[in-house]
C-alpha cells in the first residue's frame, strides 16, 4: 500500500503572526511545484488564523502544536480542539519532546489529547521518542511501546484512521545527528509492526510514520528512500521558507 508522504514543519516557538504570514506565503510559491506529497505546517497559536488565510487556497495544510482536552472552561491559559478547527487547523502536534520535558506531558495526558483530537476531527501528530541513555541501554523498543501503548489507549482502529505517528529520537533533536536511515528504518519498522498487533493490518498499513530530528536537506532524501519512514517532522529547518519548500520538494531534485 502506498502512503503519500507528509513533511512537517514544527516551528516551535518562532515568529510573530506578521513573519508567520510572510513565511507562509513564500512556501505557498515555493512549493506549488511539489507533487504527490502532503505539507504541513505548525505555528504557534497567535499566528494560526492569519496563516489559515495564506494558506487557504493552497494545498498545504495547517498544524497547531498542542490543543487541550477539555471544550471550554476555566483553563486559563489553554486553547480547546474546537478553537484550532475553527482556526483552520487540520492537523495538531501531540507529544512533543519538549512538552513532555518542560512541561510535564505524560503518556497519560497525550492520551487525553489524542481522544480529543479524534473527537474533534483533527489529525493527531503523535510524537514519540527515547532518549540517549534509553538508546544505548537497548530500551529503545520498551519505551516507544509503553508511550504508544498508554498514548493511544482506549482508542479504537477507526478511531486512529487519520493517525499520524513522529518518531523522534530525542538526541537528534536540534543537534546536527539525525538518526542514520538504517536506525530509523528499524525503528519504524517496529513501531509499524507494534500498531499492527495493536490495531491490525489496516491501520498499519495506512498510518503514516514521520521520522523527526535534524532533519535537513542533505539526509532528506536517504530517510525517505526507506520503506517505512513516510514523512518528516522538521524543526530548525521549516523555519526558512526556501529551505523548508526544498525539503517538501525533496523528491524533485536530483
Ligand atoms: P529539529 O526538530 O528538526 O530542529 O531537530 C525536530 C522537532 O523537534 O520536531
């Protein structure tokens, strides 16, 4: 079964709405070529309805970085999954390294967050990934099960239909060493097969597994030639338009 790629740009805590709008806009010219790949992106939330406009008649999509799991209420500071669909999000990030680490996310609150995504007819981008001593004490596996077993609990195979799963290995994030495409294969291969014990053939099958941690445009193309690494999920370099639309148009160049 062929899944259409999908390259994601992250950009974290970067850009006011008026540099967000620009960036849009140049990625939306620069990428008008790009053919038989999916492209998001994710800004932060000031920034999403005027990056909505920009991209509204493009075919990139639009991603927030979080969303939380109640409707409404007094949560202050947080934003419910309705306010990023009425936003224009198609897509939100959950799970993040850098959530988890600064900010307490758990498996068990990536699995609120997951329920309420579905509920709310958003693509979950869930990220998942082990640390260097998880890596090198041959953990790998045990980790990345226990945060897919707990992150998507109590959901169903049609539930996680549109499911977008990041594999993000933490010491490749903003460090120059992204995980060779042997290592991610083989990572990915064992997450495909983890989802496919859980929830069967179909949703193997169909899920797309990006692979994220300084990615650039030098090992773009080497990551995705491999069978099971059907995306990117890109941080530093999503922030330059130029340099993002060639990622997204990575299977055009030479
Ligand atoms: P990076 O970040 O591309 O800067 O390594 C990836 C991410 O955190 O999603």
């Amino acid at each position: 079964m062929s899944r259409i790629p999908l390259i994601a740009g992250n950009w974290k805590m970067n850009k006011t709405p008026d540099e967000a709008v620009k960036s849009a806009q140049e990625l939306v010219e620069l990428t008008a070529g790009a053919e038989a790949v999916e492209a998001m992106i994710a800004p932060p939330f000031t920034a999403l309805t005027a990056v909505a406009t920009v991209l509204a008649d493009s075919p990139l999509h639009l991603g927030a970085q979080n969303l939380f799991w109640e409707a409404s209420g007094a949560y202050t500071g947080e934003i419910a999954p309705n306010m990023l669909t009425a936003a224009g999000c198609s897509h939100v990030i959950i799970g993040h390294s850098e959530r988890r680490q600064y900010f307490n996310e758990t498996n068990a609150t990536v699995n609120k967050r997951v329920h309420a995504a579905v509920e709310n007819g958003l693509i979950p981008v869930v990220c998942i990934g082990e640390t260097l001593e998880e890596r090198q004490s041959e953990s790998t596996q045990l980790v990345l099960g226990d945060q897919l077993k707990a992150g998507l609990a109590n959901l169903t195979a049609k539930d996680l239909a549109h499911l977008v799963v990041a594999y993000e290995p933490i010491w490749a994030i903003g460090t120059g060493q992204a995980a060779t495409p042997d290592t991610a294969q083989a990572t990915h291969q064992f997450i495909r097969s983890f989802l496919q014990k859980s929830f069967g053939n179909k949703l193997a099958n169909s899920v797309k597994i990006l692979y994220g941690g300084s990615v650039n445009v030098d090992n773009i193309k080497e990551l995705m030639a491999k069978p099971d690494i059907d995306g990117a999920l890109v941080g530093g370099a999503s922030l330059e338009a130029e340099t993002f639309s060639q990622l997204v148009c990575f299977n055009l160049s030479e």
